[in-house]
C-alpha cells in the first residue's frame, strides 16, 4: 500500500491601500510504503517537498508564473501593469477597469465616519458622485479614508 504525503504552505501579505494578497500551495504525493521503516530518507524527502513548495510559493507571491510574463519587484509586491491592472490573471476585460475598494477599505470608511457622525452618503455624493463606499475603487477608497483621518485631525 503506497504512502500518501501531503505538504503544504499558505502566506498572505500586505499591500498599500488596505489592500493584501496570499497564496496557497498544496502538493500530495504518494511514497513508497517503504520509507516508513527508513525515517531518515523518509525526513529528506519531506523537506525537498518542503522546499519545492516554499519555492512555489514565493515565485507566485512574487509574481513569477503568474501566466502574464511580469514580476515582481523582489520585495513581494507586484508592479503594476502599464495598462493599470493589477497584475492577478484577470481577464483582459477586466484589467481597464480599476480595482474595487477591499472589504477592509470599506469597513474603515463606515467605522471612521460612524466615529466622527459624519453624513457618509452626503459626504461621497458631494466629493466623488457616489452614494456608498462599496462604489469606490481601491484608489479612491485610500483616498477617502485619508480625507477623513485628515478631517478628523484638524478638528472638523
């Protein structure tokens, strides 16, 4: 009866804007039964898998073999594509339109005019046309967040 070995890794990392990504990498193989009775060949093999998955995942957070021939900068986040996109494999479609604003971005808006009794859909209609923050990109929604924190500083 084969070995089953599965091994796996999961990291997730912040970006700007509130904004953070992650991977996930899971490989199972099946080993020669044998190997139980030899703990040490057993244990080397574990950490090549280890490693090869390692290596996965940090080419995929890095950008490398995402599929669309752009990678990363070395320090773990991605450069932007020069259309605008955002560099996740999304369809060509897609990639001109600019990203939604991140569930945490969203949540900081509500929590920070909640906080400062702020007319919330007044204050997006007056300053950027809409009526709630789930309608702002990810650009926009950093920017309305520093509004606020600034607003909030200067005492108003």
């Amino acid at each position: 009866m084969p070995l089953k070995l599965n091994v796996g890794l999961s990291r997730k990392i912040g970006e700007q804007n509130y904004g953070s990504r992650g991977a996930s990498v899971n490989l199972e193989m099946e080993l020669e039964s044998g190997l139980v009775t030899e703990p040490s060949k057993l244990l080397e093999r574990i950490r090549q898998l280890f490693t090869m998955v390692r290596s996965s995942l940090a080419e995929e957070l890095n950008g490398y073999g995402n599929g669309n021939g752009h990678a990363g900068n070395g320090n773990g986040k991605q450069e932007p594509h020069a259309n605008g996109g955002n560099g996740n494999g999304s369809s060509p479609s897609k990639s001109n339109s600019p990203r939604p604003a991140t569930q945490s971005q969203i949540k900081a808006i509500y929590a920070i005019a909640r906080n400062q009794r702020l007319d919330l859909p007044g204050f997006l209609r007056s300053h950027h046309g809409i009526d709630k923050p789930e309608d702002l990109d990810i650009k926009n929604a950093s920017q309305v967040i520093d509004s606020l924190k600034n607003d909030k500083q200067e005492g108003r």
